[in-house]
C-alpha cells in the first residue's frame, strides 16, 4: 500500500468519512433537523399556548375550553416529549456522525452552555409531565403554574441551543478573542432568538388549527379555530423585522449567496418567502375569517405549508453558511481555515488520519482521487445522490475539472478552495473524469488552445 | 500496526479533567439507574404481558406497570445526555471515531428508540383495545430496548480500544461495521443486562409502596415478585461480573483483584453493598435501593477505572491544555440547584396526599 506508514498525531481532517448513499451527510443532518425544528418550537410555543388558554378557559367559566385544552395537552405531549426529544437527540448523534470535528469543536467552546440548556430541558420536561397528569391531582392555580414553569423552562431552553446554533454562522468576535461570551453573545444570536420566539408562536397556532379542526362542538369549534388562528398571525407579525435584522448582521458573502450568488439558494430562498405568505393568507382568509367552514384538511394544508417553509428557511440558512461549518474558522469539509496553508504544503493524502492510501498511486491515481474526494469533497457531494458530483462535472473535459480545481471558491464563493497538492489535484482530476463518459473532442473554441485529453488521466490509458 | 487517533480539537478544556470526569460519573449514575429500569422494567412487562393473558395478577401489574414506562423512557433520555456530553468533551476523539465506523448501527438508535417510546404510550393508551396483541407491542419494545442497549455497549468497547479502529476502517467501508460481538463485550452486554433485572426487580418492590393503600393484594404479590426478579438479577449477576471481569486483560483484572488497594476496595466494596441488598432485600427494599444504588455508584467508578487504563497507552485527557470558564460554570451550578429545587417543588404537589391537595384547593 503506498504510503502505508502512518502520518504523525495531531494533524487535521482527523475522522473517517461516513457517506451515507444518494443522501449524503448533509441531508441526513437536513432532514432530521427540520423535523425536528418543527416540534421543539411547538414544544415552546405550545407551552405558551397551554396556560394561556387553560386560563381564559378558567376566566370565562368556560369547562369546555378546558377540556379542548386538556385534549391538547395529549397531543402536546405525544409530540413533543417523545419525536421533540427524541430527533433532538438524533440531530447532536448525526452531526456528530457527519462533522466530527465541528462538533467537537462546539462542545469544547460551549459544554457549559449545553450544561445550562440540559437543566431547563430537565425542567421542562418534567413539567410537562406534571402539568399532563396533573389536571386532575393538582388545583387550578397549581396546574397553571407548572404549564408556566414548562414555557418558562423551554423558551430559555431554546435562548441557550439558539446562541450556540447563530454562532456557526456569525462566531463575531470568537474568532479573534475566544471566549464563552464573545461566542454566545455574537451578532446573529438577537435576531435569531426573536424569529425562533415568534415562529414558535406561529406554530402553537398552526399546531391548536390541527386539534381545534376535530372539536366536534361547532360553537367552540369555531371559537378555537378563529383564537388559533390569532396565534399564527400574531407570530407572524414579528418574522419579518427579526429577519430583515439577521439579514442586517449576516457576514456579507451570506448575503450575497441568497440574492443572486447562487441559484438553487436563491429559489429556496423565494420560497421560504412564498410559503411563509401563504401560510399567513391561508390562515388569515381561512380559519380567522371563515373559522365556520374550517376542517382538518385545511388544517393539514397549513401545517405542511408551515413545514415547507421551516424547511427551505433552515436550508438556506444551512447554505449561506457555506463554504463554513463555522463561520471564518472552518470549512463545510472540517478543514480548519488556519490549517490550510500547512495542508496545502504536505498535501491532503498525507494530512488525512482515514484514508487507505497515505500518497497518490502513480499506478492508479484514480483510486487515489477517490479518496481526496472522500476526506475533501464528500461532506457536501454525494457520487449520485444528492449533490451529485457525477452530474456537476457532466460534459466537462480535463481542462475544465482543472480549471475549476484551481480556482473553485473563487468560481463558486460559497465551496472552500481545493486544498491538496499538485498530484492530488490530478489524482482528483483523473477520478472525477472517470465519472462520466468523455465529451467527444471538440473544435477548440479558441485559435490554439489544444481540446486533447491527457493521456495520464484516463485510467486505464496506454502510457506514453 | 501503530493506532490511529485523532487529535483532540485545538480549543481547551473549560474545566479541569478532574471536574468532567465527577460529573461524568455523578450523572451516569442516575443515568444507569433509570435505563437499567427502563429496560429490565420493558422486559418484565413484556413477560408479565404475555403470562397476563392466563394471570390476573399479572395483567394487574401490565396497567399498572404501562403507566409507569413514559416517565422513565423520557428521564432514561434525558439523564443519558450529560454523562454522553462530557464524554465528548474528554474523549469525543475516541467516541466520534468508533460511532463514525459503526454509523448505521449508532444511527439507528435514534429510530429504534423512537419506535420503542412510541410502542410504550401505544400500549399505555390502547391497552384494553389491543387486548392479546398487546403482548407484541411490549415485546418488539422490549427487544429494542435490549437491542440498543447492545449498540451503546459495543459502541463504548470500541472507543475504549483504539487499537481496533484503524483494523476495522481497512475491514467494512465507513459506517457498515456492526459493533463487537467477540466474547468481552457480550459479557459485558450480559453483566449490563442482568443488572437491569436486578434493578428492575427492586424498582418494582420500591414501586408497590405507592399502589399498597389503593391494591394490597396486588402490592403485596408484586412485592414478592419484584423480589424474585431482583435476587434472580443479582445472583446471576455473581456468575456474569467474575466473567466479564477475566474478560479483561490481565493487568486491568489484577488491580482489582489485589495488586491496587484502591481498585480491589472498590470492588469489595461493591460487592459486600451488593450482598447486604440481597440480604436486607425482603425486610427492607428501601435499604437495598440504597445500597444498590451505591454498588452501581462503584460499579461506574470500576468501569471509569477500566476507561482510564485501557486508554492509557494511547490517550491521557490529563494532557489536554485547561482554560475554565469559571463563571458560566457558576451560572450553571446556581441554574441546577434552582432547577432541581423548580422539579422538586412539583413533585412535593404532585405527590401529597388527596387529603392535603384537597385543603389547599
């Protein structure tokens, strides 16, 4: 095995490299996530919307509020305790499975934070299960107290993993001057807690549309829907200026990306405009002015409209954050930015703990190029999945790959330059040319630029 | 062939090593304490699900029992992420990598235990509609339940033993290696899963003191039961504990077994607490919880020390550069006492008595 010997302790790109099929990395953490972003804010917004309801029931004599509320609080809890906590977990085990190393990385600057976070979410949950059995153990006012206890609790919850989540894409001053309170306290941590306070709002509303949809009373079924629907329209009144001032402190390529710099981004970007408008003019010509003719349906429609776009916000939030994981420290592949100077010098074969060859094989560098793909490029690309690399490079000839390796984060901003040395640039080269039938050569497009193929990259290839 | 390990991250500890590994343990404790009898408890209410169908005494302890379950699945949960956060902190370089190599498996905890949570509040809730189906329910939650306690031990032998990961890299593409199942880490499953019955058995003693003025009869024979399952647990467990412990390699084995005073009176300790729960078990359950509680409390320190040297040649968090952050330590030492007061002072509502409940409202 060429370059069998092992490279000395303590380089970068320390982990080996999981690339889950057609998804990738990525999309593994994606999905889980926007799952679970969608029940932790109802997790919080529910726990406003539980007292605060519990108590107008209380106000106007109303037991059959009371019971709607009680009916709910099931639901709340069969959401929120079990898929909430639960795909919480899977987000902190697949981040850790995809980007070791940022992970790492987190908990090293924010462990106590984590610490912090973990006694209100001990706090709350169990509040939510006192608050659930107790309706008919505990007094009125008890009961009311426990259900603000368990808001109390889960939005601090959600104050701490927010600061710490803003911190990837905006660390501010962190990265001069590291320290717990540079890192918490950083610029998009403010705007971020707003939104997320008042997207969890929206979706205490969105979430009492689906159970207030099947209350059979119709007098108070009209009364909840409409009061349901207040929430999400209240909620959303606020997303707007928390996002125009996240905006306002994004780094300014995370800006860029969204409004033009990248397209797909742009399009998600759109939407997460559309959906978010159409949940409001669904819900505000819907259920709040016509709570009479609302039904599940309706309401399921709402939901996923609200699903979707949580969904493409959080992707694009996701994306303007490329080509960090954290925000001018490290790159999306977990290359730190002050390591790539020493990488690029003694190459990324040899800097790389995983992979199976330690230097190129001269004899295939094929094989070679797929691993500087694995430990370089797999954290974004998948082969054939999604962001395949098979199709970006589709129809590009030896020039073009070379050309773009040469140059990737200044043709594309929002992907980290190609570090690694010259011969792991062509073993690169030679494995991404593999990928796809070649192009029939061409006229060139110039007077004297030569279209050919170098012999060396086909694998395979007679040898001069 | 040399081990490959990563490098801890560029970014210093923010407390002392010492400080970590106090926590560590402490919340491990209660963490082991909770998932031991989450699992045994899933186990016997699969069993007592099945032999229901003939025993009314069991099927008593099914509703009874199927209550219970939610509460401590979701505290299992929550109890589990501190000792697993500060594992990361310490040794995250050692846990990312053996949790890279087995991906699939390590993943698959989330879902298993989501289906598992889920099986639990269905039978809960639909426990008379599933009637004699219900026994498949509790069944497949109870074989997940084992399943990922399977996972958990495989994936923490491997990080324990860095020697392995490169072998295991060069063997199975990343992520489709399936864990150990060579002879140490199944005595080391077994020794975590009859502890579990054990516990189970003693929790289920502990628990018959709420049902006693509502369900005597029910109470009294299910105190006998819990009994029969905690001895059953803890005598086993005298034959499974001396096999995992020659599991270990020779030099790890003898200091506990005379060559270190420390880690041979920890042991001794915990077996002499162990034998006296047996002991004060049907006299006194409140007793043997308590001593059981502090042979797990040992037992984690046992198996602390066995990290500790197995790692040795490899890794000493010792070495890893210190900087505290004191302050938000102090915030979250202040933010703990005051959330454990905040939970307290709920449970003391929840639980006194009608009566009490009844002149306050």
């Amino acid at each position: 095995m060429p370059g069998a010997e092992r490279p000395h302790y303590g380089l970068t790109m320390n982990y080996p490299v999981w690339e889950p099929p057609l998804l990738g990395g990525g999309l593994v953490i994606g999905i889980i996530a926007i799952l679970h972003v969608f029940v932790s804010h109802f997790a919080v917004g529910g726990g406003l919307f539980l007292p605060l309801t519990e108590r107008k029931a209380y106000r106007e004599n109303n037991p059959a509020l009371l019971e709607y509320v009680k009916s709910h609080s099931t639901f709340f809890v069969l959401v929120t305790l079990v898929f909430g906590a639960v795909s919480g977990v899977g987000i902190w085990w697949a981040i850790g499975l995809v980007n070791p190393e940022a992970t790492a990385t987190l908990i090293h600057v924010f462990v106590w934070g984590w610490a912090i976070e973990w006694v209100f979410f001990l706090v709350e949950i169990a509040a939510a299960f006192i608050y659930y059995y107790g309706w008919d153990r505990l007094d009125a006012k008890t009961h009311l107290l426990v259900g603000w206890i368990y808001f109390v609790a889960a939005w601090l919850s959600l104050f701490v993993i927010n600061g710490i989540l803003a911190f990837m894409l905006t660390p501010g001053k962190w990265i001069e001057a590291p320290s717990f309170a540079a890192a918490f306290f950083n610029p998009g941590m403010l705007p971020t807690c707003l939104i997320r306070t008042a997207v969890s709002v929206v979706l205490a509303g969105v979430y009492a549309l689906l159970t207030a949809s099947t209350i059979r009373d119709v007098a108070l079924r009209i009364d909840v829907v409409r009061y349901a629907a207040k929430w999400v329209l209240a909620g959303a009144v606020a997303i707007p200026f928390g996002a125009l001032w996240y905006i306002a402190v994004l780094p300014p390529l995370a800006r860029e990306i969204p409004a033009g710099a990248a397209s797909a981004v742009t399009i998600f970007a759109a939407l997460s405009v559309f959906f978010s408008v159409l949940v409001v003019t669904f819900t505000y010509f819907g259920p709040y002015q016509h709570p009479r003719y609302f039904n599940l349906a309706f309401a399921v429609l709402i939901a996923v409209l609200s699903l979707s776009s949580l969904g493409v916000t959080e992707w694009v939030r996701e994306a303007v954050r490329k080509p960090y994981i954290i925000y001018d420290y490290m790159y999306a592949n977990t290359l730190r930015v002050a390591d790539v100077a020493r990488v690029r010098q003694q190459g990324i074969l040899k800097s790389a703990l995983w992979v199976r060859q330690h230097a190129v094989d001269p004899e295939r560098p094929e094989v070679s190029g797929r691993e500087v793909f694995r430990v370089q490029c797999a954290s974004c690309h998948t082969v054939d999945g999604y962001n395949s690399i098979r199709f970006a490079v589709k129809g590009w000839g030896p020039e073009m790959i070379e050309y773009q390796l040469l140059h990737l984060n200044e043709l594309k901003a929002f992907m980290p330059p190609f570090v690694g040395s010259e011969a792991e640039r062509v073993a690169l080269r030679t494995w991404l040319l593999t990928l796809n039938p070649q192009p029939t050569i061409r006229e060139p497009a110039h007077p004297g630029v030569q279209a050919e193929v170098p012999a060396v990259d086909r694998p395979g290839a007679t040898k001069p | 062939m040399n081990p490959v390990i990563p490098a801890p991250v560029p970014v210093p500890l923010p407390a002392p090593v010492w400080l970590v590994h106090l926590l560590q343990i402490f919340t491990f404790v209660w963490h082991l304490l909770l998932m031991n009898t989450l699992v045994g408890g899933g186990v016997m209410l699969a069993i007592s699900s099945y032999l229901g169908r003939r025993d009314p005494h069991h099927r008593d302890l099914v509703q009874r029992l199927a209550r219970v379950m939610p509460p401590v699945i979701a505290f299992t949960i929550t109890l589990g992420i501190p000792p697993l956060l500060f594992l990361q902190l310490l040794y995250g370089q050692l846990f990312y990598t053996s949790s890279v190599l087995m991906a699939w498996t390590w993943l698959a905890v989330v879902l298993l235990l989501m289906v598992a949570y889920y099986g639990i509040y269905w039978f809960n809730f639909r426990q008379e509609a599933l009637g004699a189906r219900g026994f498949w329910v509790t069944l497949v939650t109870a074989l997940i339940l084992v399943r990922i306690m399977l996972t958990y031990n495989q994936n923490m032998s491997l990080l324990e033993r860095p020697q392995d990961f490169y072998p295991r890299f060069l063997q199975t593409p990343v992520g489709h290696y399936l864990g150990s199942f060579d002879v140490g880490t199944l005595l080391r499953f077994a020794h975590t899963l009859v502890a579990a019955f054990a516990v189970a058995g003693l929790g289920l003693m502990l628990l018959t003191r709420v049902w006693r003025a509502e369900a005597p009869e029910l109470a009294a024979w299910a105190q006998r039961y819990g009994l029969r399952w905690f001895l059953a647990g803890t005598g086993v467990q005298f034959l499974v504990g001396p096999g995992y412990l020659f599991s270990l390699p020779v030099e790890i084995r003898n200091s506990f077994l005379g060559a270190d005073t420390l880690g041979t009176a920890i042991l001794a300790a915990a077996l002499v607490l162990a034998v006296l729960a047996m002991v004060m078990a049907r006299r006194s359950p409140v007793f043997a919880a308590v001593a059981i509680a502090g042979t797990v409390g040992l037992m984690v320190i046992i198996r602390h020390l066995v990290r500790l040297a197995r790692l040795r040649p490899y890794f000493d968090p010792h070495t890893l550069p210190v900087q505290g952050q004191w302050v938000v330590f102090a915030i979250f030492v202040v933010l703990l006492l005051g959330g454990l007061a905040t939970i307290g002072w709920m449970l003391y509502k929840f639980f006194r008595p009608a009566s009490a409940r009844a002149t306050s409202a």
